[in-house]
C-alpha cells in the first residue's frame, strides 16, 4: 500500500550503514515489526514486540529476505498479548536479549519472560553501537505503553514507534517530533466503532483516551509530529477501520503512507537523514 515513491532498503544487499523497518504483522490480533540494522557491512537485527506466534515470526522473516537471520534482541510496547505472545516466554534464542520497560518488569516476571538476557530500561539506551534508543512510556491500561524514537547516529537518521497510546500529549509530539519515518497507530474509525456489536465498556475503553487513536487523532498527532518522509499506519482495527478510512487524514500530505496490514508484511522501508536535521 505504497503511495508516492517510498525508498525501500534491500535486506540482502546491505549498505555499509543503514537503518530499516519492515512491519511484519499488525492489528489487534498480533503486532510484530523487524529492524534491520548494518553498520559496517554488518547486519543485526531487532525486533518490535513479540506480538506473533514464534513459527508466524520465522515465517515472516524468511518472507522479508531474513531466513535464518539471528534475532539479536526484542524491544516490547507493552505486554498485552496482542503484542506480546507467552508462547515466546523461553523460546528466545539465547543469544536474542529482551528489552523492557521498568514499570513491565514485574509483569514480565510472571508470565516467564525475565531470564539471563533480559535488559530492563527506564530511559535511553543503545541498541548497539551507533543506534540509540529513547523511550518515552505513554499512558494505556494499567501499566502503560512504551513508544520509542530510535536515531542512528552516523546518519542522522530517525524512527518514531507509536502504538496503543490513546491520545497523543504534547509530550509523545516533543519525542517524536521532526523524525523521517513515523509509525503510528490508526486503530479505529469512532463511526465504525459506535455502530459496532462490540460490549459498551469495551468501547469506552479504546475511546477513552489510554486506549486507542482513532484515524483522525492519529492524522493530528501526525501532523504535530510532522514526520519528514513516511508514515506507517499501524494496529488498524479489521472491524472499525478500512484501509481507506485509515489513510483519508493523510492525503497530499507530502509524505509516503504505508498501512500495515494484518497478514502480510509491509515493504522494507529506509530509514534516513530527516530534511530538519541535513539543514
Ligand atoms: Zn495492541
């Protein structure tokens, strides 16, 4: 679902420094994105939350140009199991370290996912040499949800992840703000959702403000946030939102919009120097 002409990165022919997203998976059944990292000639690979089955991820992966790729670490959002699956709980390769947030740790505990290589954060940390990552812990639920700005430093380049926020405060806008890529939820359409057979406190809960952005929050806060190059549309709702509905805020924007979709991966998209910072 590419608009204008995005730039896509090879995973198989990796330069000697760049920085890739590929959403591998995303909708309230199961999230799940990829991060490709080279420095050097040399690819790592990350992921974001663990929110597919191990066999769907690998099945993914391969299909993305990463068979057999070793999974050098996994950032989670949050816990909920659409983002987070227990199957993983003991599954991670040994090599693969787990990041999560202090205010999850305890919840991480209890559902098996604490172990040897575990790294629990609280602020920036580097993902690995030249890659830094900011989180920045939003309100959802109980416990909250992290959403991360991640810049490679040798090219100044800049990711923003939001998912499950709920609303956007000025504080997410400041985090994120003048990045090249953007990812961001559009979970649901408020006409869609009032209409829907869904119980009313579980409609409340996504419009209440920590659950879910509807399409509109999500186009304001996108243009807030004013991303320099691309937007991906995450964790839409297959009952309350198309498509269509989703990408309506974003037209003639002067960005690329790609929707992630629920079964398929999106292209590999490149993460580069934003306009804001080459100036
Ligand atoms: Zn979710």
């Amino acid at each position: 679902m590419n608009h204008n002409s995005p730039t896509i990165a090879d995973p198989s022919a990796p330069d000697s420094d760049s920085l890739a997203l590929c959403v591998l998976s995303s909708s309230s059944a199961g999230n799940c994105s990829a991060l490709l990292y080279t420095r050097n000639g040399e690819r790592s690979l990350f992921l974001i939350d663990l929110g597919l089955t191990p066999r769907r991820t690998f099945r993914h992966l391969a299909e993305v140009g990463l068979a057999g790729v070793p999974i050098a670490g996994a950032l989670l959002t949050h816990l909920d199991t659409d983002h987070c699956k227990a199957t993983w709980a003991g599954l991670l390769p040994e090599s693969t370290r787990l990041y999560v947030h202090r205010r999850h740790r305890g919840r991480a505990e209890r559902e098996g996912f604490l172990y040897r290589r575990c790294e629990v954060f609280d602020g920036p940390f580097a993902l690995a040499p030249g890659l830094e990552v900011r989180p920045l812990l939003q309100s959802h639920d109980e416990l909250g949800v992290v959403t991360y700005r991640f810049e490679q430093a040798s090219r100044e380049a800049a990711l923003g992840f939001a998912t499950d926020v709920g609303h956007a405060t000025e504080e997410l806008v400041r985090h994120l703000s003048g990045v090249h890529t953007l990812a961001i939820e559009s979970n649901y359409c408020p006409r869609l959702q009032a209409a829907s057979s869904r119980p009313e406190f579980l409609k409340r809960r996504i419009m209440g403000g920590s659950g879910h952005l509807s399409n509109r929050e999500c186009a304001t806060a996108t243009q807030q946030i004013a991303p320099s190059k691309h937007v991906v549309l995450l964790h839409l709702s297959r009952e309350c939102n198309t498509p269509e509905l989703a990408g309506l805020g974003h037209r003639g924007r002067g960005y690329a919009v790609t929707t992630a979709e629920p079964d398929r991966p999106t292209d590999w998209i490149r993460i580069e120097a934003s306009e804001a910072v080459k100036a």
